[in-house]
C-alpha cells in the first residue's frame, strides 16, 4: 500500500477502524510517535494527523480546540514552504479534486514520507499550543 512505509519505517499500527455501513463513512487511525487518521466514504477522502493522544474522533476539534490537522497543511508547514496564495489553493484543490482515488493517495504518501520525522518532532513538543497558533495562522487565514 501507499503508506506502508508508516509501518515498516515508522512503527505505526492500526489503532482503530471504524467501517462503514450503509453509505456513511470509514473512520481509520494509525498511531505511531503521532496519529495519521483517514475519513473515507464514496469518492471522499480526508487525512489529518494529531498527537499521540488526539482522541479517535469524527471532528477535528475538541472544545473549538483544534487536535488533528489536515496533512496538506502540516506537511508545507513543517517542510518550511511558502504560505498557498488565494489562488495557488484554488489551482492546488483543482489539481487534487481531478486525481483518482490511488493517485490521491499515492500524492499523499510521496508527500508525508520524507516530513515524518518533522511532523514528530512539531507534534511531539510538550506546550504545542504557540505552534499550533502559529500553523492556524499559516494554513487557515
């Protein structure tokens, strides 16, 4: 698989799975030194990733606090590339929202591989709260 290296490099395992059924939504997360969490349904697909200990949660915020954060945002972040321009975002979303879903991944897994150990070393920092501040303010506005 496209993330297999999550587990032979890394260390990470399946923490929890959740299936759908019925047309809903799969639920998927992987921990190692922090957590990967995948939700998938029919032609959808999100990755975020959290701290060891982000709660195995639907949402990405607790409390209007944000624990998981997308892995397009994290991985330009942490790998020290500029900001998305208003339509640097549009001409990226256009780009992804064309790809298979195997494409897709693969995109995503090329990109998170060589930033892991980074993605780590952001999540695993005991007061991440002015970091965190700091990504909100790179990805978000």
């Amino acid at each position: 698989t496209h993330f297999e290296f999550l587990f032979s490099e890394f260390g990470f395992q399946q923490e929890h799975l959740q299936e759908a059924s019925a047309g809903e939504r799969c639920l998927l997360v992987l921990q190692g030194k922090f957590r990967v969490k995948f939700l998938y349904g029919k032609g959808d697909l999100e990755v975020f990733v959290g701290r060891s200990d982000a709660p195995t949660i639907w949402d990405d915020k607790v409390s209007g606090v944000r624990v998981w954060l997308p892995i397009w945002g994290i991985v330009r972040y942490v790998a020290g590339e500029p900001k998305f321009t208003s339509k640097t975002l549009r001409e990226f979303g256009k780009r992804l929202a064309t790809m298979a879903t195997d494409e897709y991944l693969a995109e995503i897994a090329n990109s998170l591989r060589p930033e892991v150990p980074k993605i780590a070393e952001f999540l695993g920092r005991a007061d991440l709260s002015e970091e965190l501040s700091r990504f909100e303010e790179y990805f978000y506005t």
